[in-house]
C-alpha cells in the first residue's frame, strides 16, 4: 500500500513534466500506475455510502474520483462498518478514510485540506424532551456510532455510563424509534437526510449543534507524501471550479428544492415586478445615466451588475486584482511574447496569521495593499491576491533570465522592511518562489504549481528565497529507496557495523557505536546520510531503529561480558513516537541490559516534553543517553539540563583540525569542563590519528572515537580486532 504514494509522486511528476525526456527509471516506474484505496463506512450517506445498485458514490467518493483523475491514479473503495475501515486504515490495507478531524485522531492521522464542516446534534423521538445541553441528559442513554468523532467526544464530555455504542445505524433506530428516553448523538445534516431519504420519520432533531468538526480526507500518519498529493489534486479541482460544482449538488441533494419552492420563487417575482413597477410609476423619479433614462432601482441593479464583474477580476478584500485575473494576464504575456522571458512570485509574509490574529483583519488587508503599492514602485505592474496572505508578481517581459533573476532578487530585498500602518510600524519579513517563462513553464497551470513548489521550498529555507528547478521535484531515486525499504529489510539488505570508543586513560575499548550500512540490490552500497533524512520524513526511520535495537539487545550480552557498551543512533523523531518508545522498553524485558542511545540535537516545538518525558521513561527501563554531534545544531542549557546525558560527544567539525586551532582547544576544554560539572563523560569524534588523540587527552577529555582508533567493521572483524588490538597513549 505505501509504495503506492511514491509510485504516484513520479507518475505527478510524469505527467506534469510530460514534455520532458524521460530517464529509463522514471520509463520503468511510468508503468505501474497508482491506486488509491479508500475506505469508509458504507451507510455514511451520503459521505460515502452504496447506491442502489450497490456501487459506491456519494460527496467523497466523488470528490475522490475528481482528485484522481488530476494526480492520475485509480480509485478503488472498500467499504465496510466504520470499525472495520478504521482497522483497515492502521493495517495499511486501504491509504484514505475521510473523516472528521478532532484533536486525538490527529495523533494517529494525517490530513489533507478540510472540504466541509460540519456538527454534531441528539436526535429522538417526537416526545422526546429538547436537550439544550449535553450535562441535561439526566442520565438518559446516548446511542452513537462507534469510534466516531461524535463517540470520542461524548467520552471525553460525559463518560462512558451512558454511551451506547453500535455499529449498524438500521439496528438502533428500530431500538429507539419509540422510546422517548433514547438519544442518537449523530452528525446532524447528514443524518437528517439520511431519516428522509430513507423514510424513517419517527426521529428528529432535538437539540442545538453540540460540537462541530472540520472533515476532510485523511491517511494514516506519516504518510506525507500522499497527502501532499491529495493536497495537490485539491487544489487542482478547486481552481477548475470541480469542487464547488461537486459540493453545489451535494448541497441540492441533500436538501432537494421541492414543487413550492419554484412556485414561491415564481410568486416572490411577480410580487417584486409589481411592486417595482407600481414605484415607477408612482414617483417617475428619471436620471440620466450615460444618455439613458433609468429609475432609482436600475441604478442599484447596474451597481450589483458592475460589482460581480469587478469582483471576478479582483480581492473583495485587498481591492488588487485577483487569482484569477493574474492568470488572465500570464496567459496574455506568454501568447504575446513567446520569444521573451516572463517571470512569476508566489509570495507570502512570513507569520501572517500571528500578523492576523494580533492586528486584525483589516490591518492585514491594509498591510497587504501598502506591499503591493511597495512591489509597484519596482517597476512592476501586475501583484495580486492569491489567497490570504499569498500575493502573486508578474516579472517581465524582458529579454533575458537574468534580468529576471536579479530584478526579483532587487525586489527581495527591498520588501524585508518596516511597513507603515497608520500609528504602527510593522517589520514584515517575505517569502518567495520564483518561475521563470518559458525555462520553468510554458502554461499557466505549471506556472502556479511550480511556483508553488519553489514558494515551499523557499518557506523550508533559510534564504526564503527560491528560483523553481527540477531538482526540487520528489526524486525517482529517493521514491525507490522508499518503495523497497521494507523489503530491503526483509532481504537482510541493512548491515550493523560497529566503530570502537577508546578510554584515553585507561588505553581500554569501553564502547561501540552502531552504524548501519545499506546494500541496495540494484544501486549497491548506499552511505547512510543518503537514506536516513528519507526515513526520518517518511516515518519509516521508527521500523529501522527498532530493526537495529532488537539485533543491538541481543548482540550487547557478549559485548557487556568484553567491558563494550553498544551505542545506537536513535532519531529524535523516533522519542516521540509511543508506538517506537513502547516496542524499545517491551524489548529489555526479554534481554536485561543496557543500551546507549545517541541523539542528534534538532530543534523542538510542540513535542519537546513528550520527547523530554520519554528520554526519562527510557531511562528508567535502563538505557543511558548521548548527545550526539554536540556543538552543531541547536544545542542549548535548557537540553542539557533536561536530558542530563551518560555522555556528550563533541561534533568531529571541532576536533578534526584541532591541531593548531587555539579556538577548537577552547571549545573543546570548555565542554570537558561542563561535561565534568554535568557529571557526563565526554567523548571526542573524528580522532583521526594518534596526535589528535594526545592532544585532547591533554586537553583531560578522557573518551575518544575516530578512524584513528579504527574505522566502523562487521561483527566478526570488531571481535577480531578487539582481541589483537592495544593502545598506549
Ligand atoms: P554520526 O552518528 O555522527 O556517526 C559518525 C559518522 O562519522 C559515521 O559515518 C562514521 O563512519 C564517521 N566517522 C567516524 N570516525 C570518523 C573519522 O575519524 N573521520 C571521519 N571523516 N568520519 C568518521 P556514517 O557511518 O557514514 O554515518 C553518518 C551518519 O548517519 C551518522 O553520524 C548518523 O547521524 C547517521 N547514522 C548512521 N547509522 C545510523 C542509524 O543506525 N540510525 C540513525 N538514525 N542514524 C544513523
Ligand atoms: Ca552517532
Ligand atoms: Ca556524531
């Protein structure tokens, strides 16, 4: 099932770049087209529901279908009862549920863009009470769906006492249908239409929304690159006007226009005539308006005219002109100046919606018109509103690349400054992604989406600036690593190589770090810095680790007896995964022992206490910590004194030319020093020969690691080699 989001990455890639030589790798992978499975509950209507004749359709299955036929893949939907598609969904046999999003699904789910909103409501009987409130239930019964949005809130909010779960929707309301005492907690507007279309009258609504809930199409955490995907094909349907189509006549079906609505409509206009007419006549109130004769209400009927007109072209809100109108005008400039070259920004300001939340709406329109004026005056005619926040910037046409590289690099640079709003001055920082006619793109769809890769790219950077390349297109390579990686593993393809740590003082091996090594079938020995980064933001990098861990536990009884503590590279990301924390403890219950666990330093936001929480938690089952490549990255007191190491190991960047740096001395005798006062054992990389090692021995750090000593081996060699080896130092 996974292999499949990667597989449809390079068939995107593929059809987008259609007119692009193909390498025989992306020809090969053309060939396997993707299929999307989707899941869901086959009585949801009419979110996903059967038909008549027992085929799936309904608001997201359509929707799923329009996605599909953008990103080029094939649906297929198995639908079952909600529990089985959950089930399903966390056993990788279907990628796409859609479904509400609440706070804790959010742990196990990823989401694609939201397409509705909806809430949650009682139903009963016609006798049944109005329950204003959930707490004035009085301990009368709840039905619910199981392991629904709806379900996970009345746990939260009431309890479990008066909840009954069920999984058949037919079931219940033949249970309910004439108890008065008897609620369904269900998502309201669907529900009532699923009671009409289905003539089951004896329920109604019976209380206000209770809690609402965004709705969207979800995969199953970590699996980025498919939403990424969906997110892709969303944008795509929204801009060809499909999904509103879609959810127009969704809207209509669920609440269909009946006989008297057209003849309500019908006697409302005639009603309207009349009284317009009768005005007319009454006060013959006559302006001249461009040569002709009109009443007061043909003023105001042109004024709604003209501002329909004006609005297709620009923000109601921004007054620039909009998505649309820009497109308007690429599409111009390239019929018009094919030979020359024509530049396109996406460009955003970076932390628009604390700017928003803090200044306010209009604020943020002003600011965003005071930066158009700013961009104007760098001789630029065409900047629009895109969406909130998101400006688009006509370059061009001029007679070469350059000229538009660096006038949008001039421009960069003048927009990083104060904006001035009335009594405020705002420092406004920009973000930009820049596509280049006809180098990047030749039509305006590719300019949008490869100016909307070049914009993410940017935001990702530190530069925030980048000019589109193809390089910035999900690699073919990068697709198959991941593709193959379990099989890989299977295959015995992964290999632990281990690189001994000396103690300087004792001339003694005390350690070993674990290093993996990967020998591809088809692409032969692959350095691990060209595939950890890929598992890491795929989320496969939690199987590797273990993968290593549970060969680590085994191999550390024999080397704990020769004095070696093993080390391993766990991935911060890995620490705030349950799933990952939970395997490595179940796993000391079977080998008693103890493991090192080196961590690179990387920055943390929201997670850090649970990160924090579950380095102590491990602690506890007995595994001792390492900071690894301390000295780059984001260390700080804070991390330190939070994690309180076994060891600390000084990045090589600082010892491999220790030799004559005064500066790396000091550093290095600074962290010995700290290392001491932490109560931490301090280890230096990167010692590359033994002059290295005297020098920080006499620096007083005690722990060495380094080709030096000796370079990373297979089991048998390390045990080889720990046998012959000395030292004296
Ligand atoms: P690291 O954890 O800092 O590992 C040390 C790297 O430096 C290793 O490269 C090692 O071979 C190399 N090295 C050791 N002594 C010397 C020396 O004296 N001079 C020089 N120039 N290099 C030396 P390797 O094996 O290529 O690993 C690179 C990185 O890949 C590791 O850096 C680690 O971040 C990551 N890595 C390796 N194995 C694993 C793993 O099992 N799990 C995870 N999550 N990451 C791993
Ligand atoms: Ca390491
Ligand atoms: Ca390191």
């Amino acid at each position: 099932m996974f292999k499949l989001n990667y597989i449809c990455f390079s068939l995107l890639i593929c059809a987008l770049l259609s007119s692009c030589q193909k390498t025989t790798e992306e020809t090969e992978l053309d060939q396997e087209r993707l299929t999307i499975v989707m899941g869901g509950d086959a009585d949801y209507y009419p979110y996903t529901y059967l038909d008549d004749s027992n085929k799936p359709a309904g608001l997201d299955v359509r929707i799923l279908q329009a996605i599909a036929e953008k990103i080029n893949a094939d649906l297929k939907i198995e639908l079952g009862s909600w529990s089985e598609t959950l089930e399903k969904l966390e056993n990788d046999e279907i990628d796409i549920v859609p479904m509400f999003k609440t706070a804790y699904r959010q742990h196990e789910v990823m989401y694609a863009v939201p397409h509705k909103n909806r809430y949650y409501a009682l139903f009963g009987t016609a006798s049944s009470s109005y329950i204003k409130s959930i707490s004035n239930l009085n301990g009368k019964p709840v039905y619910v769906q199981k392991n629904t949005a709806g379900h996970e809130w009345l746990r939260k909010t009431i309890g479990h006492s008066n909840i009954v779960a069920f999984d058949d929707i037919y079931d219940v309301y033949n249970k309910i249908q004439n108890n008065n005492e008897n609620y369904i907690l269900n998502e309201a507007v669907q529900f009532r239409s699923f009671l009409k279309k289905n003539d089951l009258k004896l329920l109604s609504i019976k209380s206000p929304p209770l809690v609402s809930y965004d709705y969207g199409f979800a995969a199953k955490s970590g699996n980025n690159e498919l939403i990424q995907l969906i997110n892709l094909g969303i944008s795509a349907i929204t801009e060809s006007g499909e999904l509103d189509i879609i959810m127009k006549e969704y809207e209509l079906d669920l609440n269909p226009r009946s006989f008297f609505y057209y003849i309500f409509i019908y006697v409302l206009l005639i009603i309207v005539l009349f009284v317009l007419a009768s005005i007319v006549y009454k006060y013959r109130i006559k302006i001249k308006v461009v040569g002709k004769t009109l009443t007061e209400e043909g003023i105001k009927r042109i004024e709604a005219e003209k501002r329909v007109i004006y609005l297709k072209d620009y923000d109601e809100f921004t007054g620039l002109i909009n998505r649309n109108k820009i497109k308007k005008e690429l599409s111009k400039l390239i019929e018009s100046n094919s030979d020359q070259f024509i530049g396109f920004i996406q460009l955003s300001i970076i932390d628009y919606t604390d700017l928003f939340l803090n200044i306010g709406e209009s604020a943020t329109n002003d600011l965003e018109k005071n930066l158009a004026i700013k961009i104007k005056q760098n001789n630029i005619n065409n900047v629009g509103t895109i969406s909130p926040g998101k400006m688009g910037v006509i370059l061009g046409p001029h007679e070469t690349k350059d000229i538009i590289i660096n006038h949008s690099k001039a421009l960069f640079g003048n927009l990083n400054d104060t904006i001035n709003l009335g009594k405020n001055n705002i420092d406004i920082r920009c973000c930009m992604g820049l596509v280049i006619y006809p180098d990047h793109a030749d039509n305006v769809e590719t300019f949008f989406r490869h100016s909307y890769l070049a914009h993410s790219h940017a935001l990702a950077s530190n530069s925030k600036f980048c000019v589109y390349d193809k390089s910035l297109e999900p690699d073919p390579k990068k697709i198959r690593l991941v593709t193959d990686f379990r099989q890989s593993l299977v295959d015995d393809e992964f290999s632990l190589y281990y690189q001994p740590k000396l103690d300087l003082k004792k001339n003694k091996i005390i350690g070993a770090e674990i290093l993996i090594r990967w020998v591809h079938h088809q692409f032969g020995f692959l350095p691990p810095m060209t595939f950890i980064p890929l598992l890491e933001n795929t989320g496969l990098i939690k199987e590797l680790t273990l993968y290593i861990l549970a060969k680590a536990m085994e191999k550390q009884v024999y080397f704990k007896e020769q004095g070696v503590l093993l080390s391993i590279n766990v991935s911060t990301r890995d620490l705030t995964d349950q799933v990952f924390v939970q395997t490595a403890i179940k796993l000391t219950e079977h080998f008693k022992s103890i493991i090192m666990i080196e961590i690179t330093e990387t920055a943390f936001s929201n997670d850090y206490k649970m990160f924090i929480d579950n380095v102590h938690l491990l602690k506890e089952h007995g595994f001792h910590f390492s900071i690894d490549d301390y000295g780059t990255g984001y260390s700080s007191m804070q991390y330190l004194r939070d994690i309180k190491p076994y060891e600390i190991k000084i990045d090589q960047s600082f010892i491999k030319n220790i030799i004559g740096s005064n500066e790396d001395e000091i550093l290095v005798s600074s962290t010995v020093n700290m290392g001491k006062g932490l109560k931490a054992r301090v280890t230096a990389e990167g010692v590359e020969d033994m002059e290295i090692a005297k020098k920080i021995k006499k620096l007083d750090c005690a722990y060495a690691q380094g080709y030096g000593i000796a370079k990373p081996m297979t089991e048998a060699d390390f045990i080889d080699w720990l046998k012959k080896s000395s030292f004296d130092i």
